[in-house]
C-alpha cells in the first residue's frame, strides 16, 4: 500500500496540551491572551463566512471568499508577537490601508442594489441573509476584541478593517434579504 508507506505530519502537536499556542515568526502565548481570544473571533468570522459561501450565487461567493482570504492576513498579523512586526508583508501578513479602502468601496457597490433602510431590520428574511448576520455579529465580538491589540499596534489597520468588514457584512445581508422585515412592524403578543 503505497499510500500507507508515507509518513503523515499529525494534525497534532501536544505544544498546546500546557495552555500556550505558538505564534507566526515565534513565541508563544496562553491560550487566553487578548491576541488569541481576537483571533479565535476572527477565525469564528471566517467559517461563517464559510457557511455563507457554500450556499451562494456565484457574485456573493466569489465576494465571500475575498473576505476569508483578506481575514488569514488580518490573522496572521495579530498572531504576530510586537518584536517580529518589522518582519509583516504588507498584503500578505499585514492589514493594509488599501484592504479597508476595498471594503468601502464593495459596502458602496452592494448599497446601490436595494432600497435605503431607514430602520432597524429584524435578521433571518433568507438563509443566507441570516447566515451573514451570524457573521456580522462575530466580527463585531472581534472589533471589539480588538481594541486592546490595535492599543499595542498603533500603526496597524485591524481594527478599522474589522469595523468595515462588520458593515460589510450588514450591508451584504441586506441585499441578499431583498425586502426586510423593519422592527416596528413586528408585534409583540
């Protein structure tokens, strides 16, 4: 059996098994750190992101994944330690300005194809709408996660990033909705 004759790295590692995890370019910190906690939100965002992509149109999945691919560079910035930023690719490791300006263009592309929403929108008028709402509410976990890493980074663009990509987010699930149930109309009983 040919397949059997080679060697498998294993998933696991056991460096874990004490509490810490590894970080990109070195170090390690506890599992509980602010920076891991912001990455686990930002990892929960990417695999809703993940749901929303394996049932959509073609336009929203190609859009979707963007955004998970833009979310493994936001990641790997925060899972860097502050002695080895100098050694984060711009695009590659690190947010850039021009990632959070694309954001606010696909958020001004995506607002043009339905109505001005002038009130609050009750979540889940489609599956996929609803599934993006998941994934807007996580992002904003992190966003808020995030503040005491963008304090420690101040030059970085985590933050503004995952404050556009909520909005994103919000504006991508009321396209795919199309009409929207509005708050005031739903009746307490």
């Amino acid at each position: 059996m040919e397949g059997a004759a080679r060697r498998r790295t294993p998933i696991y590692t056991r460096r874990g098994d004490g509490g810490t995890t590894g970080m990109l370019y070195g170090g390690r910190l506890p599992k509980d750190h602010p920076q891991v906690e912001l990455n686990g939100a930002v990892d929960e965002t990417q695999a809703q992101l993940g749901v929303v992509r394996a049932s959509a149109a073609v336009d929203l999945a190609t859009i979707c994944l963007d955004l998970e691919r833009d979310l493994w560079v936001l990641m790997a910035e925060v899972a860097t330690l502050p002695e080895h930023r100098s050694k984060l690719v711009p695009g590659e490791t690190l947010v850039t300005k021009a990632m959070v300006e694309r954001l606010e263009r696909l958020i001004d592309d995506v607002s043009e194809r339905f109505e001005p929403i002038r009130d609050f929108v009750v979540p889940g008028g489609t599956p996929t709408a609803a599934a993006l709402d998941v994934a807007r509410t996580v992002c904003r976990r992190a966003e808020r996660l995030a503040v005491r890493f963008v304090a420690s980074a101040p030059s970085s663009h985590v933050g503004a990033y995952l404050n556009r990509l909520s909005d994103a987010l919000w504006t991508l699930a009321r396209w795919q909705e199309g009409m929207h149930l509005r708050a005031k109309d739903v009746g307490v009983e």
